[in-house]
C-alpha cells in the first residue's frame, strides 16, 4: 500500500475560517488521584481493549484510493428525495435545476456532514481530555486518556478525507458549537460524560452507521468502520463510569440530569437544512424551505425519521441503564413516552455489545486465519 502524508495547508482552509480560534472558558476542577489501586474491573477490561484495537490512520487506511466526489452521492437518502422532488414545487426557486445541481448539491450535503463529523470529533478530543482531568477515578481517567487518543485519531482522518478526496469543509454548525461548548465549560465533571458519551456519541454512531450502510467506497467504508469501533466502546465507557456515579446522586441532582436529556432530544429537534450549502448553491434558504417543506408532505418523506430512529435506539437504552428514566418518580419515562421515545426503551445493548461493533478486532483476526 503505497501512505502519502498529507499536504501541509491547515483545514478547513479557505480565507472565512482564519479567524477561527475559539477560547473556552472551564469551570471544573481538575482531580489528581493518589490512589492508582485498579477498583472497576470493567474500565480495566474496557481499557485493555482499547489497547489492543488501536489502529494507525497513515499504515492501516489506504490513502492512495482515488475518490470521485460526484461518485458518492447517493440519491436515494431522504435528503436528496426531497430536494429531487422540491424542483417540481410550483413556484420552485430550483425549478430550472437539472442532473448536474442535483450532484453538486449532493457533493455539497454529503462535505457539510464529514465537515460536522470532523468538527464533532475535535470537540469529543477535547471532551475525553477533560474527562482525563476531571473524573476521580484512576481506571476512568486511564480510558479516557485512550479515548483522547482515539478522538485524536477520528478528527485527523475526517480531516485528511475533506482535504485530500473531497477539496474543502464547512464550518462548525452554531448548533454543534454551542452543544459541546456547554459541554467543555460545566463545572460538573459527569455532564461531559452525559452530554459527550451518552448523547452525541448515540447521535454519531447513528450518523456513522447510516454513511456506512450507504457508502460504497473502500477508503471511507474501512474508515467509518475503524471510527465506528472505537465510537462504541466509548458509549460504553460513559454508562459503566454514569451507572455507578448515577446511583449516589440525590433526586434533585437526578433532575437536573434529566433535564439535559429533555433539552437534547425533544426541546431540541430543530435541526436545520444546512443553510451553508444552499448558501453555496446560490440559492436563498429562506426562499427554498418553502418548496422543500411541501415537497417532503408530498412524497411522504420525512428528512430525519431514519436518523432519530437509530439516534434514540441507541439513547433510550442507555438512558434507562444510568437509571434516568425512574427517577423522580419516571419524570423523564412520562416526558419522552409523550414523544413517542419509549418504544426504543430495549433496541439496542452499546453497554456490552462494543465488541460486536470491533471490526479492527475483526479484521486482525481474519489476517491471522489466512
Ligand atoms: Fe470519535
Ligand atoms: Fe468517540
């Protein structure tokens, strides 16, 4: 396998993101812990696998794969249904659109979501390295300390995908800026486990999972599936460390915990069309929303429907698992079962089924076999 390194120009590197530092400002305290006794035989387990499946982004990915960008556009994701069908709106702004702007904007929807993915995993680096300094167990700061690795990891192959295949990324979403900068500043140590690990790591390996059922090109379907190993183990991580940190919170301190969820999932749905990559289609947000609303009611197509399914299958269990439904006499049970959240309550098993998910693990033993 022939490894290029990756050329040197920053990313994202067009002249709108040099004025991109962003400072945060932490108000937790950092923990030094004098006990280094190993007392949570699952975060030591946890943390041996992780060990063991870390995989190298330059020698294990094959940088040399030629990627046509038109190539990966799939038609057939809610998304472009929609935008396929909004041409035929009466009074369309992209009624003159033909095959050629459905691939560009399709090329475009499909930069915006890697350049999310590669603004998400910056901020989930920096989110297991305040866990590092902020939990007060030694096992759990040891995993974290492999996460931060495996972050590290996940931002620079998203990264080098965006720079090298598909030409340039977008900026951060304000949405996903404003989710994990709360997250960085909390002075509670657990709310960047619950918001990190719990939350948008459910939402990320949905967003993952989807790609990778629909992707057909090789270098991006072994690079979702080497990210999407690592992404479950650290779904584990955050219910192994909340269930036990979970059980001696009062119920007022378990309100509270609720509350985050309530305001990440129902009160916050709000997801917007990507106004950025309209922007760059020249085509007005404002005037083709309209056209995009009423082509979706038409064919019956609903843009995130897929996505939240597999997003709460995931949530909802683990939710239960830290014991966030019942408390407070099930505050958080009655508010999603309103939402329709509850049939998830059973889906899917992230706390002890990260192994299923470890293609690394799966790979290396099959070259072993042969
Ligand atoms: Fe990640
Ligand atoms: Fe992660």
């Amino acid at each position: 396998m022939t490894v290029t390194e990756p050329e040197s120009t920053a990313l994202p590197s067009t002249a709108e993101m040099n004025d991109s530092i962003r400072l945060i400002r932490d108000n937790a305290d950092r923990i030094y812990q004098w006990n280094y006794t190993r007392e949570r035989p699952q975060l030591v387990t946890l943390y041996n696998k992780a060990m063991a499946s870390q995989w190298n982004s330059v020698t294990e990915l094959d940088w040399s794969t030629n990627v046509d960008p038109e190539g990966l556009v799939d038609r057939s994701t809610p998304f472009m249904q929609i935008v396929i069908a909004a041409i035929d709106e009466p009074g369309s702004p992209i009624a003159t659109w033909g095959d050629k702007e459905i691939t560009q904007i399709g090329v475009e929807n499909l930069k915006a979501s890697l350049s999310q993915f590669m603004h998400g995993e910056q901020g989930a680096m920096m989110t297991a390295a305040k866990i590092v300094e902020t939990v007060p167990w030694i096992d759990a700061k040891y995993y974290a300390a492999t996460q931060t690795m495996d972050e590290a990891r996940h931002t620079e192959v998203f990264a080098r995908y965006l720079q090298e295949k598909m030409g340039d990324a977008y900026t951060m979403s304000p949405a996903l800026e404003a989710q994990i900068v709360a997250l960085l500043e909390d002075s509670r140590w657990d709310i960047a486990y619950l918001g990190m690990q719990i939350v948008i790591e459910s939402l990320a390996l949905a967003a993952f999972g989807d790609l990778l059922r629909r992707t057909t090109e090789p270098l991006l379907k072994k690079l979702l599936r080497y990210v999407i190993s690592d992404e479950a183990r650290h779904v584990a991580f955050g219910i192994l460390s909340l269930q036990e940190y979970y059980e001696n919170l009062t119920e007022a301190e378990l309100f509270d915990r609720q509350e985050f969820m309530l305001e990440n999932t129902i009160r916050n749905r709000n997801r917007s069309t990507n106004p950025e990559i309209w922007e760059r289609m020249n085509v007005s947000v404002a005037d083709v929303l309209p056209s995009l609303t009423s082509a979706a009611g038409r064919i019956g197509v609903h843009p995130y429907a897929d996505f939240q399914k597999a997003f709460f299958s995931k949530l909802v269990p683990n939710t239960r698992k830290l014991g966030l439904l019942d408390a407070n006499n099930g505050y958080l049970r009655k508010q999603w079962q309103e939402h329709g959240l509850m049939e998830f309550e059973f889906s899917d098993d992230t706390a002890s089924d990260y192994d299923t998910y470890d293609a690394v693990a799966a790979d290396r033993a099959a070259a072993t076999n042969n």
